[in-house]
C-alpha cells in the first residue's frame, strides 16, 4: 500500500478491504499454481491484472510477492519483538497455538471446515497485528493507524461470532470455547482502549 498523508480513515478502510480482496484472491488461485516454478510472482501479475484489485501506489514500483511479506516474516522470527514488544499480538499467538493443537484432535469431519476457518482468522488478526505495529515503530499516520485497529476489532468480533456457532454444535467443548471467547472479549477490549487512544 503507496502511503498517502492526506487520506482519512475511510480512504484506508476501502484500501484495507481491497488488500483482504487480494489475500482470498491469491489463495483461491494459489491451488491452481501450487508448487510451479515462479508461482507466486505468477500469482501477483495475474491478480494485478484486475484494476480493482491494484493498490494505490505513490510510485512505480514493481510488485512482488515478496514485497508483502518479508518484512513480517522477520518480525514473526525475531522472538524478542514477540516476547516484549506487543501484549496483543502474544495473546493471539498463544491462543492461535492452542487452537492448532484443538484443531489437530478435535476438528475432524464436519468440523473440519469451521475449525480451520478459525485457525485462518487467528493467521489475520496476527497480520493486521503486525500492520499496527510496523505502523507505530514509523511514519506517523493516524488515519491508517485506526483504520488498521477498526479492521483488527472488527475481525475480532467475527471470529467471536465463529466460536459462538461452533459452540452450539459441538457442546463437549463449550467449556473450552468459552474460555477462549473470553479472552478474545479481553484483547477486544484492549484494541478498543488503544484506538481511544489515538483520537
């Protein structure tokens, strides 16, 4: 995403929503292409190819796959920013992880689908996590900093309302889910106060 001062949180919101357009996009081309030389590159040309799907830019930079995500890949590695840096993003990470291990045991057959559209919606929060973060370590930009937090809230609450489906089917975990309702109401809570904050 080209960096624009003069947008406000509205200008961010939609470009934020053409970046989630972009994410499924690639995912749903990404069975088609999976293990070809040069996928992901293959991949970007192809979703760049539809104008509604470009981001705004500043300059004519190339796009690459790779441009997205290294930068956070070297922040997921680096276990110190993950350790001090960001009580959010920890929380998540730890839940997101006993999710997996739930998924692993508990999520078979028609559960499977719901369990994994959980475990994908715990790999979101934790990219917009970062997104907030990368933000506040740089450029001040205000608007795109609530945009960003309005986004993480918001996927917040969608995936409460993923766990509150779940749980009326499967009642042996209820317990287990509403702990981790819990604790996601407590990290909404959190984001909620932080975007406070920047008004």
């Amino acid at each position: 995403m080209g960096i624009n001062r003069n947008w406000n949180e509205f200008d961010w919101e939609k470009e934020l929503k053409k970046d989630e357009q972009r994410i499924h996009g690639y995912f749903c081309e990404l069975s088609t292409y999976l293990d070809l030389p040069g996928e992901e590159e293959f991949i970007m040309k192809k979703l760049m190819s539809k104008p509604e799907l470009v981001p705004a830019r500043q300059d004519d930079e190339v796009l690459s796959f790779e441009s997205f995500y290294e930068d956070n890949y070297e922040l997921l590695m680096n276990s110190e920013w993950r350790r001090n840096k960001n009580g959010i993003f920890t929380q998540l990470e730890q839940l997101g992880r006993e999710w997996t291990l739930i998924f692993s045991t508990e999520c078979s057959g028609r559960d499977f689908a719901t369990g994994m559209n959980i475990l994908c919606r715990f790999g979101k929060l934790l990219t917009r996590n970062i997104d907030f973060i990368e933000l506040s370590s740089g450029e001040e930009t205000p608007a795109l900093k609530r945009a960003v937090l309005k986004r993480l809230y918001a996927e917040t609450n969608l995936l409460m309302g993923v766990f509150n489906e779940f749980k009326l089917r499967r009642r042996s975990l209820l317990k287990l889910i509403d702990s981790f309702s819990l604790r996601l109401q407590h990290i909404r809570e959190q984001i909620f106060d932080t975007i406070n904050e920047l008004k």
